[in-house]
C-alpha cells in the first residue's frame, strides 16, 4: 500500500537573533504584531538543538508566527553569501500598494534609529516580472531577508 502524501503547512518561522528584546520591537512595530506568549525554560531535545537558548518570544500577526529567540555566546556574524542558508522568506501581500507601505515602514523604523541591524542594506524597488507579479525584498534586524509579493488575479 502506497504511504499517504505528506500534506504540510507552515506553523512558525524561527528567527535567532542576538538582541530579542530589539527584534520583539521590530517585529511589533514592522508587522503590527503582537507577543503572543514567552519562554525561559526548555526541553532537553531544545537544549540539544539550541545550546545556550535563554528566551524565545512568539510574535504573530494573522497567520503569520514568528519565533524570536536568542542563545548565550552568538557570534553575531552572518553565514557568508555562498554558504548553503534559506536564502528568504515570502510572505504574499493582498495590494500592490501593500509592498509600497512594507518598504516605507522599513525605512521609517530603519531611520528612527530605535533598532540594531545585522545589516545596513535598504530595501530593494518593487519590481514586476513578466508575468505581473510584484515583489520586494527586505531585511529584518537579524539579516533575515523577506519577500514580500502580490500576486494579481488570473497570475501564477
């Protein structure tokens, strides 16, 4: 008998940041989300995987769950540009005027000089492909880029 597909949705995005309170910040203030809850205690299989784990916050706006958490002795530094990493995370917006607000946010919390950033690199232009769908691409203060994209109707 044939093993049933695995059929898999995205529950949270894990996010290691050496500064959790800036990026609890960030991610309120960019996303409009809220702490959903936090942790300073964990098991022994997180323990295992995370050495140095001291809090975790999740924050969530809509569907979208973010784990924030930091680790005693990070090195600060970014995996370099040609070590294997997930390169971005899309998140589809529903307004092309949405990737407009997306990046001016950016830049507004970038230049209030309220937040650290991994890295200094402003958002991209919006740009369309052939096929009429809209993307940016920013960082957030860990160095983790976004794409953010809107996909108009009859489009892939």
């Amino acid at each position: 008998m044939p093993t049933a597909a695995l059929q898999p949705r995205v529950h949270h995005v894990g996010v290691q940041t050496s500064d959790l309170d800036n990026s609890v910040r960030w991610y309120t203030e960019f996303f409009g989300a809220r702490v959903a809850w936090e942790l300073d205690r964990f098991s022994d299989l997180t323990l295992s995987r995370l050495p140095g784990i001291r809090r975790l916050a999740e924050v969530a706006v809509d569907g979208l769950r973010v784990h924030l958490f930091d680790r005693a002795g990070h090195s600060r530094e970014l995996p370099p540009a040609q070590a294997y990493q997930f390169q971005h995370v899309c998140l589809q917006v529903d307004r092309v005027e949405d990737l407009v607000t997306a990046r001016d946010r950016w830049i507004e919390l970038y230049e209030s000089g309220r937040f650290s950033f991994a890295r200094a690199d402003a958002p991209t232009d919006i740009v369309v492909d052939a096929d009429g769908v809209s993307s940016l691409y920013l960082f957030d203060p860990n160095g983790l880029e976004y794409e953010f994209t809107h996909v108009p109707a009859g489009s892939r």
